[in-house]
C-alpha cells in the first residue's frame, strides 16, 4: 500500500530529521518509498483541500480518470472548476497528470499537524 504523508506546521529541524532518518534506514538496506508533503499552516491545507476537491481525490482514488473532461462529465461539474481543482492539487502534489490521465497514486493519506 502507497502513502502519502501530509505534515501541517513543524519546522526546517522536523522535515531535516525525516529526512536524515530516511537515510539512515535507506544506508541499512531496502526501504519501503515515503512521500511527504509539507504545508506552512492549516490555513495552507484547506486553501488546497476543499470539500470539491477532496471529492476529486476519492473519486480518482477509486477511478483514475481518462482526462479532467471525463472527470467534470463525471462528477457533474462544469469542466473549467474541475479543471482548476485538479490544477491545485496537482501543484500541491497531491494528484498526478501524466498524458491526460489523472490519477492518485496513494493508497492512504496520513495527516500530521504540528500545535
């Protein structure tokens, strides 16, 4: 199963240490792939993470969709929103678009929020 680690808040020291501690495990053998994603605030998470796109990520969790037009037809929602939407997360790294297709390469999302 792939996961997607999302981290809100922390410092430079928290994501150095993650990636120190992946290179430590990495020296002593095969290590199961990690992908992190860091966001500044909450305030920067649900900039990106609305109800509508959250949407979309079940929706091409469960069905990668052939184009962000197959996707708005399927959805029910008009193509230039979906299209925006999809764009967001695809900058945030949270959905991939290769050739078209769109698609969430991630089993499971795990949220860490720093206080």
């Amino acid at each position: 199963m792939s996961k997607l680690e999302v981290h809100v808040g922390g410092s430079f020291a928290d994501t150095k240490r993650r990636v120190l501690d992946a290179v430590a495990a990495a020296q002593l053998g095969p290590v199961e792939s990690q992908t992190h994603i860091t966001f500044e605030s909450w305030a920067a998470l649900a900039n990106v993470m609305t109800p509508k796109r959250f949407e979309i990520l079940r929706r091409v969790h469960q069905q990668p969709a052939a184009s962000v037009a197959a996707l708005a037809r399927d959805l029910g929602r008009d193509y230039k929103r979906v299209h925006e939407d999809v764009e967001a997360l695809v900058t945030a790294g949270l959905l991939d678009r290769e050739q078209g297709e769109v698609r969430a390469n991630y089993d499971e999302i795990r949220a860490v929020i720093a206080l």
